[in-house]
C-alpha cells in the first residue's frame, strides 16, 4: 500500500493511486474512504446476478463488469457490485473508469446498504447515461429497481419474491436465482 495522497485528492491522483492498493476505496468530494469487505453472501448474489448479465448482453454492444471496475460520478469515483455500459467511450482500451453506464447493480450489506440507498443514489441519478439502478439484499429476500422513466426517476415497489425485473437491458430473473446458493431466506 503506498502512503495516502494529501487531501482534496483529484480524480486523476486518486485513479493514479488506487491502481497499486491492495484494498478498495472510494473517492468523494475529493476525500479517500476505505471500501468494505463483503460477506459469503453478497459475493454470492453479486456472482448470479453477474452470470446472468454476461450471458444475456452476449456477444452484443454492450459489456458487463463487475466490482472491479470504477466509475466516475458527479462526485467521484465509485464502485458497484455490477455495471453494464454499451457505450463506446466505456470501451477504451487501459481505461481504469466508466463514464457512461447503462445498469448499475449494487448488493446491500450491513456495512454498505446506507450509502448504497443515499449518497450513491443521488450521485448515480446523476450520470446522464444511466437508466436503472438495482438494489439487492444481501440479508434478506428483497430488491428494488430505480428507473429513469421520461426522464424522471422512479422507484419501483419492493419485491420479495418473483421475478426482479432488469427493464434496462431486457433481462427478468427469478429471486429464487439470485438468491439460491447464497441461503437468505425470506
């Protein structure tokens, strides 16, 4: 781990930094915060949900990363337990950011799930390109899916069972997918 830059910290010093840590951070309102651990079943949920983008998108014009991949918003950097962008600038070669996502995918944990529904939220919203946001419960059988619709945004209801619709990219997965071999219950 090389010594924490001086802060305000700039989006490029940050992305010159993160690159050689062996944790994760976050970047906001040029100030480094450290990025939880996840638990058995966050990575769990976060891998299904993963498969099930990957196969879907296909060879096609968009692509599917997951939680190693940063991305730039109104207030810095972030990262998500999954993205899917179609955009050609997202596409780069070496690029360590993305600009434009389509989907953005986060899984709630103890540790994260404030942040997740508050701070993200708003900064996400924010990123033009970005028609959903999903959030997935790691703790219990749960999610929820915010939509641009017409250009506002809005929440669908939770669901606790069924099918979690990812309208974005035409994609609807069972819960009991999702939720199968991480063992949460309703």
């Amino acid at each position: 781990m090389t010594t924490l830059p001086q802060e305000p910290v700039t989006r490029e010093q940050f992305i010159a930094w993160e690159q050689y840590q062996e944790s994760r951070h976050e970047l906001v309102a040029g100030r480094i915060s450290y990025f939880p651990g996840v638990t058995i079943e966050h990575s769990t949920i976060a891998g299904a949900v993963f498969v099930a983008l990957v196969t879907h998108v296909g060879d096609g014009p968009c692509r599917v990363h997951g939680a190693d991949m940063m991305i730039e918003t109104c207030r810095g950097i972030r990262y998500s337990d999954g993205v899917v962008t179609c955009d050609e600038g997202d596409r780069i070669p070496k690029i360590r950011t993305l600009r434009a996502p389509k989907l953005i995918v986060e899984v709630l944990s103890e540790s994260t799930a404030a942040v997740d529904r508050g701070a993200k939220l708003d900064e996400y919203r924010a990123i033009p390109s970005l028609e959903e946001y999903v959030l997935i419960d790691s703790r219990k059988r749960w999610a929820t899916a915010h939509r641009r619709i017409q250009g506002e945004w809005r929440a669908s209801q939770p669901i606790v069972a069924g099918e979690l619709s990812f309208a974005s990219v035409g994609l609807a997965l069972d819960l009991d997918r999702i939720y199968r071999k991480a063992g949460v219950d309703a």
